[in-house]
C-alpha cells in the first residue's frame, strides 16, 4: 500500500529509514477523532505564544541541539495534539520545517525525521516538499534524495527553489549535463528573478 502523499518510490525508500512510516497522517487523525468523541477536550492554544517558543527553541537547536531537542519534542507534542484534534496541521508543519532545518549538519537524523513528518502532514505545501528533499541530502545522499527533488519539482513547478535544489542534487549526484539543464530551464522561467541565475 503507497503511504499517502509519497510517490512509490520515495516511500520504498523512507520505509527503510523512518520507522514507522506506514502510520500516516490521516491514520493518526482518524484515532484523535475517536478519542475526542469519547469525552477529550482541547484547549484553545495561543497560537502567538508557540510561535515564541518555537523561534527561540529553533534558535537554541543551532546552538546547542542537545539541551533544545527536548523542548522542541515539547511543543510539537502540543501542536500535534491540536492539529489531530481540528485537523489544522499547519502550525505543526511549521515547526517541524524550522526545526529540521536548524539540525541539517548537527543531528541529520533527527532533522530527516522531523522533515518526513511534517511531509506527512502538509505534502503539498511546497516548503514541506523543499525541506524533505534537503533533509535526505544531509542524512543520506545526493542519490536518495533525487526522487525527492523530482517530485517537489513536479509537485510544485513554480517554485524557482524547487528547480534549484533539483539542479544542486543532480550537481552532487555527479550528473552535470541534467543539473545544467535544468539550471538553464529555471533561468529562462524565472528571468525576473535573481535567485534563479546561480548555478
């Protein structure tokens, strides 16, 4: 059964490191449903406050990862509770992103976890797409990040920095003529922007 939101050959591969993978999203929702027909209460969170929270622990994750981690499990704890209970998962999926992104080179495994969940959550938000793709860069290789950086491009085509991460893992992959070709591509798409002209 393909996991949902994941191309079969991305969730081939996440099935042999992410443990538990299989337990999507929705899997998760249907059991908070159950759980609050059965008499659970959920707190209006303050949504400021967490945003707060989650810029400081992001900071101090580039600091110092092992004192932060805690925290961070703390408050995606929290917001997990409250995206399972409304089904608004984009303050989870928030976090999770800044959160693997301040971890990329320090704790790469923790970051690629915290990447596939918030996959899990928003698959076709496309930094969740960008941040996942980048995640597997770091934890594994230029080579099994590929089919990710393939299907963030085609997930969201007008995104430069989806063509750009594609030609950068094509560039480390050591597959120069496609990681040029592609360079060009976005180049000629995005000639109002800058960003699109590096390479």
């Amino acid at each position: 059964e393909e996991i949902e939101g994941v191309s079969q050959q991305c969730a081939e591969w996440l099935r042999k490191v992410v443990p538990g993978v299989d337990r999507s999203a929705r899997e998760i929702r249907k059991s908070s449903v159950s759980a609050s027909r059965q008499g659970k209460q959920f707190s209006r969170p303050d949504h400021a406050a967490w945003t707060q929270r989650a810029r400081k622990i992001a900071s101090d994750l580039r600091k110092d990862p092992r004192s932060a981690v805690e925290d961070a499990k703390n408050l995606l704890s929290e917001e997990r509770r409250y995206a399972e209970a409304t089904g608004d998962s984009r303050p989870l999926a928030l976090s999770l992103r800044n959160f693997a992104s301040s971890v990329w080179n320090t704790g790469p495994d923790q970051a690629l976890e915290w990447a596939k969940e918030a996959w899990d959550w928003e698959p076709w938000d496309e930094y969740t797409g960008t941040t996942i793709t980048k995640a597997v860069l770091h934890a594994r290789n230029a080579h099994a990040a590929l089919p990710f950086a393939w299907e963030s491009l085609e997930r969201f085509p007008d995104n430069h920095y989806a063509w750009n991460q594609l030609a950068e893992v094509l560039k480390k992959a050591g597959r120069l003529p496609e990681a040029t070709q592609i360079y060009l591509e976005s180049k000629d798409r995005f000639v109002d922007n800058p960003a699109s002209w590096t390479g």
